[in-house]
C-alpha cells in the first residue's frame, strides 16, 4: 500500500468515524502526535486503540459529522491533509452544554508514514473558530 492509499484509508475509515477500529492496521503501536495549542506544541503518544476511542468521543459530541478532505499533497513519506468536518453539538464539549445546533472544524495535519503506518503527525485544528461557534450557539440556545 502507498502513503498516499495509507493516509485516504485513515481518513475514510477511522478519521470519518465510520470504522474507527481500522486504526490497527493504519497506525503503528506507538505514534507521536504533535498538536498545536494556542502557541503550544504539545506531543502525545497514540496508540491504535487510543485514537479509536478519541473518534468515539468526537462522535459522542458531534454525532454522526461528515467530513471532507479538501487538501491532500503527497511528498516523501508525509501527507498534508487539509479538512473541513461539521456535524451537530449533541454532548457537552469544553464545558458547553449541547445546543443541537451545527459545528464545523477546519483542520490540517502531516502525516509521516513509514512501513504502511502512520508513525507520526503534526495537527493544527481551529480551536478558536469552534470555541466561537459553540459561544454564538449558545447565546442563540437561551434566547
């Protein structure tokens, strides 16, 4: 399988939510994820079962969301993936009640992938953008 086919099968079937336990075969034992929050970098380490259970927790806030890749570039061993994923705010997220109302997140990462797994990644999310999306919900929620 090419890192190009590595990358699409983890976003069809674990990122999208529709088979979150195809993470075992597209994602080595131990990856480092490195996300950017605020001007932080923090990196985890991910198992496969880990990111798996992260899916379900999206799922248990957003519902069923859709999710469209509308950047995808291939160069070595990385993939640079850009998406947009909205759905419906149905479970409380960052200490906001759910206002059944839609969210959208626009995010990018780079994905390394070395022997048919992803190994490593480097995600950047709008945090901001959804933080102000569940505000305005909210103050709509009350009125």
């Amino acid at each position: 399988m090419t890192i190009e086919e590595v990358v699409r099968q983890f976003f069809e079937k674990v990122r999208s939510g529709q088979e979150p336990e195809a993470a075992h075969r597209l994602m080595a034992e131990c990856v480092l994820a490195h996300q950017l929050i605020s001007e932080d970098e923090v990196t985890v380490e991910r198992s496969p079962a880990n990111y798996a259970d992260h899916v379900r927790e999206m799922i248990a806030v957003y519902g069923s969301f859709s999710l469209t890749i509308t950047e995808f570039l291939v160069q070595d061993d990385r993939v640079y993936v850009r998406w947009k994923q909205s759905g419906v705010h149905i479970g409380e997220v960052d200490g906001f009640a759910p206002t059944h109302k839609p969210i959208l997140e626009i995010a990018s990462a780079v994905y390394r992938v070395e022997n048919e797994k992803i190994v490593e990644y480097w995600i950047q999310i709008d945090r901001e953008g959804i933080r102000t999306q569940l505000e305005r919900n909210k103050e709509s929620s009350i009125r």
